[in-house]
C-alpha cells in the first residue's frame, strides 16, 4: 500500500477526565442506548468503568452540531463551550473530545 497517495488531514482536540459525568443517571442512559453508535470502549447496558472513554466530535464551526449532540444538554454544551475556549471557529475538520473516567 502507497501511503504517500493517501490524504493525512491533521485534527484537534483534546481529552477532559470527567468521573463525575459516568456517574451521572442521564449520562449513562444515553451511553447505554443501544441504538447510540457512539464511539467508545464501554460496554453497552454495564456500569462505566476504568475503560469506557467517550470520544465526540464537535462541528468545527462551533455552533453545537457534533456527532453526539443527543447526550444530556447540560454535558453537550459544557463540552460545546470548551472547545470554544480552545479553539476559534472554522470550517476545518471536526474537534475530537475523548473524555475519561479515571477516579
């Protein structure tokens, strides 16, 4: 296989540690739907552990659409808001959020 044919698009994001959320009975309802394919290690219908990291993908634009967008409101826009901190509107590839429960 010629990777040099293959286009490399650089993107961003970040990873936030966030236990309190895995916790969180909204939280978990929307992870352990099974009809959510979101993109994780977790477990479908267990409690979250150790390995159930979450990545989302937020519009780069910044203005709240993302892959996951269905997860509890309150959690969306804490993570909408964050990547307005870190980042300035664009039309660029997707921000990636990987968010951890390590304890």
């Amino acid at each position: 296989m010629n990777l040099q044919k293959r286009e490399i698009v650089p993107i961003f994001g970040f990873a936030i540690n966030v236990p309190e959320w895995f916790q969180d009975r909204e939280f978990l309802e929307w992870l352990n739907n099974p009809d959510n394919w979101v993109f994780t290690w977790h477990q479908k219908g267990e409690q979250a552990g150790d390995w159930s990291d979450v990545v989302v993908c937020v519009d780069p634009g910044l203005s709240g659409d993302g892959s996951e967008s269905d997860m509890p409101k309150a959690i969306w826009d804490e993570i909408v808001g964050l990547c307005a901190k870190h980042f300035s509107p664009s039309s660029g590839s997707h921000i990636h959020v990987r968010l951890t429960n390590l304890c």
